[in-house]
C-alpha cells in the first residue's frame, strides 16, 4: 500500500468519523458510495474538504470527473497525485 493510499485511508477515517475502522479494513479499491464504504453526499463534502486542506489541492464539485475521481480510494489517490504534480 502506498503512503499517499493509507494517507487517504486514513483521512476518510478521521474526517467522517468512522473510528470503528483501520486502514486495513477499507479496500482501495472498494466503491466509497452506495454498496461499497455506504457514503453519501454530506460524507463526500466533508471527505472533499478535508482532501483541499490536507493535500493543498482544488476540488471543482461542478466537474464532470468529480464523481469518478471519488469512487474509491485507489481513484482519488490518483486524482490527489495528478493535481499535486500539476500545483
């Protein structure tokens, strides 16, 4: 598992408050909404705010590539490091 992988385990974890798990009991590629982790949308606002603050990244809600860029973890790890190579 990559750093910036448990980085973002860890920060859905802290951020929404789901101190029942650990790194290790979210697959990264497991689906964060619906049948997967079972967020929902006040959960991907928070997760959202709390990836700007951390990484020093932009999120547009508006764009088109916001909902896949938070299908998983896996995906916005990818999304986290394509926008820090970018900044």
């Amino acid at each position: 598992m990559s750093q910036l992988t448990l980085e973002i385990k860890q920060l859905i974890i802290d951020a929404l408050g789901l101190e029942d798990l650990g790194p290790d009991d979210i697959d990264a590629d497991q689906p964060l909404f619906g049948e997967g982790l079972g967020l929902d949308s006040v959960d991907a606002l928070e997760l959202g705010l709390a990836i700007q603050k951390r990484f020093g990244i932009k999120i547009d809600a508006d764009a088109k590539d916001t909902r896949k860029h938070f299908a998983s973890v896996d995906s916005l790890a990818a999304f986290v490091s394509a926008s820090r190579a970018i900044a």
